[in-house]
C-alpha cells in the first residue's frame, strides 16, 4: 500500500484509478484498508476542489416530493390550496413561516434549508 495525500488533479486521478482497480476487494485484506483510506483522501479532495451547494428550498421540495411520490395536490394540506401550491413551486410566491413548519414535519426537510433564500420567477 502506497498511499500519499492527493494534492493535484493528477493525483486525484491516479487515487480514483486505483480505487476502481480494488474496489471489490474483500473486507480483512490489506487492499481493503487502502480502499478506506483512498475513499477518504477522495472525499476530501472532491469536498475541497468540486464542492456540491445544496439545492435551494424549492428544488429541495420538488426532490423530495420525487422520493415521496408525492404530487402537488398532496402539499394543499400543507401549504394551502391548488393555485397557493402551483404559485410557491413555481416560484412565484414565497414560502411562509407556516409553510416552512408545516413542510419540515411533513417532507422531513430540515427548517435551515427552507428558510434559505431563492429566486422568485417574475
């Protein structure tokens, strides 16, 4: 096992070769403890150099609507009628504070990722 930090984009590519050529090892054996190791050297080369932003309150409804199988006549409970629903998920009305409580209970989102700021469509 010959590991060293990953400090270049060569580097990264030669660690995400090597996890592919022992991705499969089995667990006990040293190539397993390189594959750990080389897993976390990648996440955090990957954290640092292509970082992934949350999406912003809508899309994250939207996402998790797409999980639930959910459709928009299933939030009218939850935000308000027909054209309330259509209004907030295609960003032309903001989300409340009764809203964003009522979605965090009923989609399982945090209340910080609700309450961030997004584009309205005008």
């Amino acid at each position: 096992m010959n590991i060293k930090p990953i400090k270049t984009e060569k580097d990264y590519q030669a660690a995400l070769n090597r996890l592919e050529e022992i991705f499969d090892a089995p667990e006990g054996t040293p190539e397993s403890d390189e594959l750990y190791v080389l897993g976390i050297l990648i996440d955090e080369y990957e954290k640092e150099h292509y970082p992934i932003e949350s999406p912003d309150p809508i899309e994250a409804i939207k996402i998790r609507m797409e999980e639930l199988n959910l459709r928009q006549t299933d939030l009218v409970p939850t935000i308000g009628g027909k054209s309330r629903v259509s209004e907030v998920l295609n960003r032309k009305r903001r989300l409340t504070i009764q809203m964003i409580r009522k979605l965090k209970d009923r989609l399982n989102l945090s209340a910080e990722l609700l309450i961030r700021d997004y584009e309205l469509m005008r």
